[in-house]
C-alpha cells in the first residue's frame, strides 16, 4: 500500500458534526473529550466513528488529534464541493491557498487517492495522476510523521520520479532524526551556529534558498536553536523560511503557529502524556515558542511548577526527542547535558556578570525585555469567572476596559486552553483554581471551592459580583435511625442562591462522607454512640427527633406565608406558587426541603409543616382559577397581560402577590397620558409628542416608537422598567408608526387619513394644520337636482365622492357588483363637467354599455368616443369642458401622448382591476396623465394579493403608500398578520367605499350557489390519472421551468375535466361534464328559466354549440373575436327576445354587462380568481333583477377542479380583509399551484 489506507469514501457522507469536529480539530490541535463534548453535545457517535476510518487518533487518554489522512481527507472533501470551506485562520492559511481559484477537484488527481474513496464513483471523481499532488500527499504525510516522531512508511513503487526524489530527502532527514545516518549537509548550520561561522552561515541560508522544493523540517529546529542563541539572527531568518515552508503544508502551519499567538495551544496536555505518546516535533515546536515569552512569563512559571520528572528521566529514542529533553531543562533553569544545546549553556555563562549588575541572564533577560515592550500598547483586560448555580458549572472569560472605564461583558474562554492562550492574564488565585479544577462541576473538592470562594473576581452570570458562603447541611436523626440531610446533598456540593450576590455552598465533610452509610440508616441501639460521633464534628450542625441525644441546631416554626411571585422580564410574566415571610428566602410552595437554614452564620434552622403547604397550594390555585395544580408557569404576550390585568381580583380573593427582586417595573399606560403637536415645515407636517410617565417623567414619543412594534402591548423602557398599553394606546402608536416616515414626518396626502385618526388623541397644531383642519371638517355635497332617482347609498356615495374631490384626492368606487357605479361615476362627472373634460377608461366590452348609461343619465354630456387611435388625436387635443371622452383600454398606448396633453378635470378607469400590475404600459400611461379628480372603479380592487392595491393608490393618490419598496417594507406582512393589515386599512379607509348589495338592497331577490359534482366515467378517470402522474414527473424532472411546467400541468388538467376531446381530438368516449352540462340545461329551459352559460374555454363552448345546434335550440353567443356590433347585436338579441341560452366566453363578457333577463347562471370550469366568477355571475344578479337567481358552479370530483374551488375561499378572504376588516388569507404561489397536483 503506498500511503496509510483511509477510509476516505467515509468523507464523502460526512455529517456536519463529523465535519466540525475535523475542522475544530485542525485549526485549534488535539483537545480533549470534555472540551470535544462541550464544543459539540452529543458527539460521542461522530467522534468514534471518525477514530474508526482512521481520521481522527488518540494522543493520549482522552485527548484527540487529527491524522495525517484526515487532514487530507477532508481538504479532498471540501475540493470535490461535499463540504464547504471553513473559515480558515491566519495559521492554516496554506489549506486556503490550495483551494483558491477551484470550485471542485482538479482536472487530474493521483490514481493512489481512489484508494481513499472506494465508492463506484471514485474513478470518475479522480482523474489520472498529477505530479503536483503526489508531491503534496509525500510532502504532508512525511512532515505529519517527523512531527509526531514516527517512521515513514510510505511504499515508492507507484510514484512518479520527482516524488521519488522527494521521498528520498523526506527519508534523510527522517534518518539523522532516529540517528540511522551519521551527518546530513544541512547540521552543519547547527555546528557553524555555536561557533559563530558567519561564513558557513550565509553559504547554508543561500543553499536552502536555490532550493525552496527540498524539505525544511530541519529548518524548524534550526530556528528555535537560533531563537535561543542569536534572537536577532531568528527574526531575521524567520520571514525566509516561512516563505520557503509555504510548500509544506504541515511545515507552514507548524512554523506560523511557533510565529503567532496559537504558539502554546495544547502544550500543558501534551505534557501529561507518556513519552512514548507525545508528538516531539509539535512539542519542540511549542517549547521554542514558549522560551520566547521571558522570565517573567506566566506560561513559563506554571511551566516550572508542571511534574516532569518521568518526562526529563526518559531515555531519549532519537535526536528530536533529546532536544527537547534539553530545552525543558534549559527553560527549567537547570544544567544541561554536553548535547546540541551545550553552546547556548557556554553563552550563558559568559554572560553572568551582566546578569549579576541586576538583569536576568542571557536570552531569557533579552526576551523579557522584548516581552515588557510589547505590552505597553496592548488594551487593559482582566480575566473573570462566572458562577452558574445549575450543575453548577463555571466558566471563564477575558474582559475589555471600554474608554468610559467600563469592563465589557466578555468573550468566554475555554478553560482547557486558558493556560496556553492567556497565560500573561493568569495570576496566582488562577493557576491555583486550574489546577484544582475537574470535570463535573458537582464532584469539585471543598478545596477548589475555598479557592472560588476566595477569588476577588467571581461573579454570577448577570455579571453581578458574588460571595459564596461555603456550609454543611443539617444533619437530622430520627427515632427510627433515619439520617437525613437539610439540604439533600451528594459527594459533590449544592448550591443554593440566598440573593442575588449571596449564594451559599453546601457540601458533606469529608470526615463524615467517609463513614456516613449508603443508605442512611443507624441501628436505634447505636444512636448515642452517633451524637458522640458527630458531636465531635465541630463545624457539622445537628439536632435528633428524640430530644435526649443532643444536638448543636435549633428549630423553629417556618414563618412564611402562601402567596403568588410574578417576575416580568422582557414581555414574559413569570408565576410561581411560593411561601415567604419578611426576613425569609422564597420557597417553592409545598416543595423543597422541610428544614430551611435561616442564616448561613447562625445554628437556626425553620422547619415547615409541608401536609399544611400542600394544602395550600391547592387552594391557591383554585382562587387563582387553574384547572390543575401548577406549581410555576410562564406566559407571553396576551396571556400575561391579561394575568396582570386580573391581578386586583386576585388580591380580592386574599390572594398575596409577592414580586421577584430582578423583576422588572411595569408601568400602566393609556392614550390619555399621549400628547401630540403638528407643525407645517414645507411641503411636510412635523408631528412631534411625548408620554407621561408619572407627574414628573415624560418620555418622548420618538424614543417609544423606536421601541414600539406593531400591535404590541409593552414596550422595555430599560433594563429595570417595561411599559404596559392600553389597547386604545397600542392602536395608535401602532398607526403612528405606519404613517410616520424616520424624522416624524407626514406627508399632505397622508395627513387626511391622520387627520381623523388624531381626532380622539390630545393634539395640538400650528396655524397650518389648524387651517387644514377646519377645511377638511366641511362635507361637499352634489346639487339637489343631480341627485334625483339615486338610492340613498348612491347619494352617499357621490357626497363622499365630492368631499374628496373637493378636498384633491381621488377615490376608488368599490361597491358590490351591481350597485351602480357607473351611475354615481357620471353623476359625479355632471357634477364636476364645467370644471373641464372628462377622460373615461374601460374595458372594450363595456365601451357600449357606458354610452347607453351615459345617453339615458347624463344627456347633457357630449359623449366623444374613441374606438380607434387612427384620426382621433385631434378629438383629444380639442377635448374640452361638458365633454366626456370615452376609450378603452387597448387605445391607451398609441394615444399616450396626446392624452398626457390635455389637462383633465375628471379622469375615471373602469373594471379597475385592469391596472393590477404596476409594471404594465397601460398602468404607466394612466398615472402619467394630469387628472385634477381620479377615480377609479371596480367591485374587486384587490384579487389576487396587496401588490394590486398598491398599483390602483399609485393612480388615485400618487404617494399614498409611498414607494413599492416602501409599501413592501410597511405592509408586507399585511396579507399574513392581522395587526398590519389593519394598518393598511385604515391608512386607504378614507378613499376606498365598498357597500355589499345585502347591505343596501334588502329587495334585491335571493341568489343561491351550487356546486355541482360530477363524476368522471372509467375511461376519463384512468385518462386522467395517467395525464396527472405524466405532469407530476415533469415537474419533478425540471430544471428551473417549474412555475412553466407547474402551470401548462394545470390547464391541461382542467380542460381534461371538462371534455377529453379539448386534449385528444380523436377521443371517441363520453364527455360527462357536457353530458351533465346538457342535462341541466334541458331542465332549466323546460322550467321556462333564461340561462347564462360562462366558460373560460372557447373551444368548450364550441362544444356545448354543437350539441345544442343538433336539438335545434336558440341561443346567444359572444367572445372576444366578436366584433363591436355583433357583440351589442347578441345582447340586445337576449335581452327582447326570448331565447333561452346566452353562452358567453368569460373573459369577453364577464364584465360590463346588465341581463338581468336571466335567472340562472352555469358555470361549466372554475376559474383561479372566484372574484371573476362573481362578477360573472352578477350580469343577472344586480339592480333591476326581480326574480331569485341560481349560480351552478359544474365540478369534476376528485380532480383538480375540487381543489381550486376549495382555494376560492382563501382568495374572497383576502379581499375581504383588505376592504371590511375581516379575515384574511395570503395569495396563491408556486406551492399552492404544486399542491394541488401532488393529490
């Protein structure tokens, strides 16, 4: 095998734990499995499986370190895109440099690495051999060996030449290193070091630089040789050989971490190992970095107090190991044997007299002079402990002094590697704690906690500084034998908070956990040997039931009483059922310990009657209105300001309320304590406000709306004082919010829907907004005899048309479909006609029925229209006032111009609808045009989702909603979130009128709604099915065309329900839905009923033509290639004569039309938007109809036809929300479609 077998197809299933622990691993060194598991909880599966494909290894007992394979393994990993790239740190930077400018593995690999990846694909995934990499591969692998003081074992047979050659000098160094080989050329650097050979010297250096391929390992231990003899030599060589060790993978990495701060990571675990287990070449790495620190480093001098005496003793099995041997003992301040470190013993002789005039001697002084300089600049941190009562547990962190000369929070620290990383901020108390310190915090000795109680820098984790109160428990014997302990402790030690910087540690003593039995129980006969026994403890108190034996605690009642503690802390109230009295800690009502220690100086002890507890805690919850007893609960949001809103009725019942120390304060507020002021400054008004806390505390309205959020019931005034809404309030900070940009401004447009919102809040204004005020306080009304013939609603509705007008904002007419719109819309035009000309926009279907309306309502009204853009320019340059110009939609974009000529009085768009999309030509055009008065109509403004609305308010009021970003941001969630919707609402609210015809006309007759189910025939259900499974797997095949593929799936479906032959011309089978279609009508004509026949199909109703042409029946028909006059031909047709049917094509004449004529309508498909349907269906059920209208909806069951009926809901609910203030539900998207083929 040419290189140490890997498991590496293993690599390529990595999980992402496997994947962190090799990365943690490598950047930060071999850590232990306490560190691993509190890195990574519950990582005790990864970790064995990555020791199992030789990733991972063991340096020692319990101490882990990445193999030469693994390294390499995941570098491969993260090159073939299995895993992403760390974020590598400064000293692994030769890992990144080998991935820049690849986004996969290279185009040729080494034909040796498909024995790392033993799956199928490896061959593919590794292309033939690279010369490159398998220089790398020798290069890594004999370094990782020569570090880790292991042999070589790497097979030369399937290497090409050059990494032959390079095995071959990896060899001889690896011979002089276990002393096979007499000399090496480069030892003689060594040699020329101790006698000062300058000229050997600079022959060596210039040798290694013409030869940057040749390995460098030696290189390395020359420059810790040189660290300690010549400093200035080794920071003058230093920056050479880290450019020529950045060939070398592991020989960089090793030389940046010798440079940097990562120097003594894992130093002090490395030395407790065994000799035949610590890796040398790491460790002389580690040594030479740590003699850099000087004699007064702290690393150093836990150094000299470290046991190393089996270390120092061993007999060394290789040159690497004998130098390290010497370098501790030099760093150790004793003799050092004749070896290759004798020269730098020599030097330091002959520089004792400088050493006697008061330095310290030799290299150590330099360097810590080196040290004492380099400290001058660095910041102030001091290093902390913080204290968790749970577990407990501890943990360490290094903190900042800020320029107020306030210590930051802190960054935790590992405790494993504080030692290493931070040895300069380590002082006595903390050497002393680590060296204490074990693993479970539960089992740490009563000596390591004298130590934390005596540390001046233990704080809780609030970062409070705490005092520890080191105690034993009670010790109680009852007459049975029993032994009981108050509180119930273990081996280990209990922690139980008294305050907040007060916790008191409870531990057994030793002597007494000694003999103490296991299941605590003395023989009765033997009790009085016991008092005399635990009377000799002289720090344990004790007492007996039985009053005879002594005893050194006393007893009194418990004083506390039964209450409810409430702790409110950011917008969570927290209830616990307790018992406390006025000197006495807050216990758990009816739980806990029964004996309680009243003060941790004293011998007095309360006892409690916990049967009395239990039954009051009962109680307590039954006034408290539980359905079961809880001892201790949370609630959020309107749950817990609803208990705090029953707080009197509790107090009431008797109920006590004790509040938590570190509870916040809350504060009640209501819209009363809001006072706001307005002035105008340009072309904006500047609203300014504050809140009353209290009769000396006010807090400006800026603050609390930089806190506030939407519909929210508190707001955290501080750390210490949260503030408690009203509802009245909450509503109006929440619209204050909405309308308000970042300076508190609003703009004119906004100020009308402000304006009446302000009206029931204390407000002051300038003389500007006062003006405003009064002039928006007086209704305009329409002449009386315009009014004439116009139901009540209608002239409400041109009244608020007119107050709009007045006042220049534009409306949107939202009424139900036939209420009148156009009707109040001309009225309004009458009224408004010697203001100018009047520019009406509608769908071409409709262009007839305008000019009808306007003939028989408005006759004194010239209307001009515009049916074609050819020779009618001129018609709209000449437009002028008791003019209306008619056109539709379709004549917008070769008219632009001269329409973005004239200046309109009135400028109204019918079905409104048709501008849903804002990015469309004809929705540009039209807010382009200079209108004074803009009104848009339409009985659904918002089909589909809110985008559509903010299109329509780009028309009737420009800037409303402000920008479509700005719409988003505001009102996004307004389709998903009641509290933003109704913002939204009440922002539109004062332009948007919508009345349902159930509300104004109680005389309009009954409409019933039936859907319809048919069942498709054998053939038609398998044709179905296997239709459907075709279009699922195309979907599932795609590649980036789903929302195509998702959509054409859908239709093809849907005209599948409704007749085969729309998909297979040739089909010969039954149609059921025509068949049913038929069947119906028949019965509907034969009940002497006039139907109206909607499809959104043409070719389906070319069908249902067919068929109705074979019995000889009449009908009427129109779609969109109907010409003008045929179409007006076909409704007149139907309306004076009497013929049954009128099959209509949905999108020709869903809108637009009055035939009330009919009483039924069918709908042969369901359509996406039921909104369409609607207005579809109210062609027959609108003002004028007489008799009860019948809406079938025909729906194929079990299809997909089932399923966008279902949806229907959801998008009336939408609408609805928006405009009514009822439920809501968000728009259709990419999932929604999907669903509904997925069943």
């Amino acid at each position: 095998m040419p290189f140490p077998q890997s498991g590496s197809c293993f690599v390529l299933r990595l999980s992402s734990l496997q994947y962190d622990i090799l990365t943690t691993l490598l950047v930060r060194r071999p850590l232990s499995t306490t560190h691993l598991v509190a890195l990574f909880p519950g990582c005790s599966d990864a970790l064995a499986e990555l020791v199992r494909e030789d990733l991972v290894r063991e340096r020692g007992e319990g101490v882990w370190a990445i193999a030469a394979q693994g390294t390499l393994s995941l570098l491969l990993a993260i090159r073939s895109g299995r895993c992403p790239e760390p974020a590598w740190p400064e000293a692994l930077g030769w890992l990144a440099s080998l991935l820049e400018g690849t986004e996969h593995l290279p185009a040729a690999l080494p034909p040796l690495l498909t024995e790392l990846l033993d799956e199928p694909s490896a061959g593919a995934l590794l292309a033939p051999a690279a010369p490159a990499w398998q220089a790398l591969m020798v290069d890594y692998w004999a370094a990782q060996a020569l570090l880790e003081a292991r042999p070589i074992d790497i097979e030369s047979t399937r290497l090409t030449p050059a990494a032959q050659a390079r095995l071959a000098l990896w060899q001889g160094e690896e011979a002089w290193w276990l002393e096979q080989a007499a000399d090496l050329p480069h030892w003689r650097a060594f040699s020329a070091l101790w006698s000062h050979d300058e000229v050997a010297l600079t022959q060596l250096e210039e040798a290694w630089q013409t030869r940057p391929d040749a390995p460098l390992f030696s290189s390395l231990v020359w420059l810790g040789l040189a660290q300690q003899h010549d400093p200035v030599l080794a920071m003058r060589e230093r920056k050479g050989t880290l450019g020529l060790c950045g060939h070398q993978s592991v020989l960089a990495d090793a030389l940046l971490q010798w440079d940097g701060e990562r120097h003594s990571v894992g130093l002090f675990e490395m030395l407790q190992l065994p000799p035949d287990e610590i890796f040398w070449g790491h460790l002389w790495i580690d040594l030479c970095a740590l003699s850099r620190h000087g004699e007064s480093s702290a690393a150093l001098q836990a150094l000299r107090k470290w046991p190393l005496d089996d270390l120092l003793g061993a007999t060394a099995r290789h040159r690497l190991m004998a130098l390290c041997q010497e370098l501790l003992r030099l760093l150790l301040g004793m003799p050092v044997a004749r070896g290759v470190l004798a020269g730098i013993d020599t030097w330091r002789e002959e520089e004792e007299e400088e050493g006697s005039q008061g330095q310290p001697a030799g290299w150590l002084g330099w360097l810590q002079g080196i040290g004492r300089s380099s400290q001058l600049g660095k910041i102030k941190e001091r290093l902390v402990w913080n204290l968790s009562a749970e577990g407990p547990t501890l943990e360490c962190r290094i903190q900042k002094l800020g320029v107020k000369g306030e210590w930051t929070a802190g960054r935790r620290v590992d405790l494993a590697l504080l030692a290493a990383q931070h040895p300069s901020l380590l002082d006595e108390q903390d050497w002393a704690l680590l060296h204490q310190f074990g693993q479970e915090g539960r089992h740490w000795s009563p000596e390591f906690w004298g130590l934390l109680a005596a540390h001046p820098q233990l704080y809780n984790v609030q970062g409070q500084r705490l005092q520890l109160a080191l105690t034993q428990p009670l010790l109680y014997l009852t007459q049975e034998g029993a032994i009981r302990l108050y509180p119930e402790v273990g081996q280990g030690a209990t922690v139980l908070p008294l305050a907040a910087d007060l916790w008191q540690v409870v531990q057994l003593p030793p002597e007494l956990s000694e003999w103490l039995p296991v299941d605590r129980r003395w023989p009765v006969a033997e009790l009085p040997a016991l008092a005399d026994r635990l009377n000799a403890l002289e720090t344990l108190h004790w007492c007996a039931e039985e009053a005879a034996l002594g005893g050194n605690a006393r007893l009194h009642p418990w004083p506390g009483e039964p209450g409810v503690q409430l702790d409110w802390r950011k917008g969570v109230l927290s209830l616990s059922c307790v018992t406390q009295g006025e000197r006495t800690p807050t216990l758990p009502l009816g739980h806990g310990d029964a004996v309680v220690r009243s003060d941790v100086r004293s011998a007095d002890y309360w006892q409690r009657d916990m049967a009395a507890e239990q039954a009051q805690w009962q109680h307590l919850c039954q006034s408290l209105g539980l359905a079961r007893p809880r001892l201790a609960w949370q609630l959020e949001e309107e749950e817990a300001i609803d208990a705090i809103g029953l707080l009197p009725e509790w107090v009431a019942k008797g109920v006590k309320i004790f509040w938590h120390d570190q509870s916040q304060r809350l504060r009640n507020l209501d819209e009363t304590t809001l006072s706001l002021r307005i002035e105008q400054r340009q072309e904006w008004f500047a609203l300014e406000g504050s809140v009353a806390l209290d009769e000396h505390q006010v807090l400006d309205l800026r603050l609390l709306l930089r806190q506030f959020r939407p519909g929210q019931k508190t707001v955290m005034l501080d750390e210490h004082t949260s503030l408690l809404l009203s509802d009245q309030l909450s509503e109006r900070l929440t619209l204050l919010g909405a309308m308000l940009d970042e300076e508190q401004r609003f703009s004119r447009r906004l100020a009308y829907p402000l304006m009446r919102l302000l009206s029931a809040m204390s407000t002051q204004g300038d003389k500007a907004w006062s003006e405003l005020q009064a002039e928006w306080a007086e209704p305009a009304t329409c002449p009386a005899p315009l009014l004439e013939g116009l139901r009540d609603y209608q002239r409400e509705g041109v009244n608020w048309l007119a107050t709009l007008a007045r006042h220049g904002f534009g409306a949107c007419l939202a009424d139900d479909m036939g209420l009148g719109k156009t009707l109040q819309a001309l009225t309004m035009l009458r009224m408004r006609a010697s203001e100018g000309p009047a520019l009406v926009v509608v769908p071409k279907s409709v262009l007839t029925n305008w000019q009808e309306e306007a003939a028989r309502f408005a006759p004194e009204l010239e209307v001009v229209t515009l049916d074609q853009s050819y020779g009618c320019a001129h018609l709209v340059q000449e437009a002028r006032a008791g003019q209306l110009v008619l056109i539709n939609y379709g004549l917008l974009s070769s008219l632009s111009e001269p329409l973005k000529k004239v200046s309109w009085a009135s400028l109204v768009i019918d079905e409104a609808q048709q501008i849903k999309n804002a990015g469309t030509q004809r929705a540009k055009i039209l807010t382009q045009l200079d209108g004074a008065f803009r009104l848009a109509l339409s009985g659904t403004p918002v089909e589909n989702h809110l985008g559509e609305l903010w299109s329509l308010f780009a028309f009737i009021n420009p800037g409303l909603l402000g920008s479509q970003r700005d719409f988003k941001r505001r009102f996004g969630r307004a389709g998903r979130d009641p509290q933003h919707m109704a913002l939204l609402r009440s922002v539109i609210h004062p332009f948007v009128l919508r009345r349902l015809k159930q509300e104004v006309l109680s005389e309009l007759p009954e409409k019933t709604e039936i859907v319809h189910h048919i069942a498709l025939s054998q053939a038609e259900r398998e044709l179905y099915e296997a239709t459907r499974r075709e279009v699922v797997q195309r979907i599932q095949s795609s590649d980036g065309r789903t929302l195509m593929h998702v959509l054409s799936g859908l239709t093809r479906l849907r005209r599948l329900c409704c007749s085969p032959h729309l998909v297979l011309p040739d089909w010969q089978a039954e149609s059921s839905k025509l068949d049913e279609a038929m069947a119906l009508l028949e019965e509907a004509i034969d009940g002497g009923h006039r139907v109206l026949v909607f499809s959104q199909f043409v070719d389906l109703l070319t069908l249902l033509r067919q068929r109705l042409e074979e019995r000889n029946w009449e009908y009427c028909y129109l779609d969109g290639a109907c010409s003008m006059k045929e179409r007006q031909q076909a409704i007149s047709r139907f309306r004076d004569e009497a013929v049954p049917l009128f099959l209509i094509s949905l999108k020709a004449g869903g809108t637009g039309l009055n035939l009330t004529q009919a009483d039924t309508v069918l709908h042969l498909d369901p359509w996406w938007n039921p909104a369409v349907e609607d207005q579809a269906s109210d062609r027959a059920h609108r003002m004028g109809q007489t008799q009860p209208v019948t809406v079938y909806r025909l729906v194929c069951a079990e299809t997909v036809e089932e399923k966008i009926v279902a949806l229907h809901g959801e998008k009336r609910a939408l609408a609805d929300s928006l405009l009514s203030g009822q439920s809501q539900a968000g728009p259709l998207d990419i999932e929604s479609l999907r669903n509904l083929l997925l069943g």
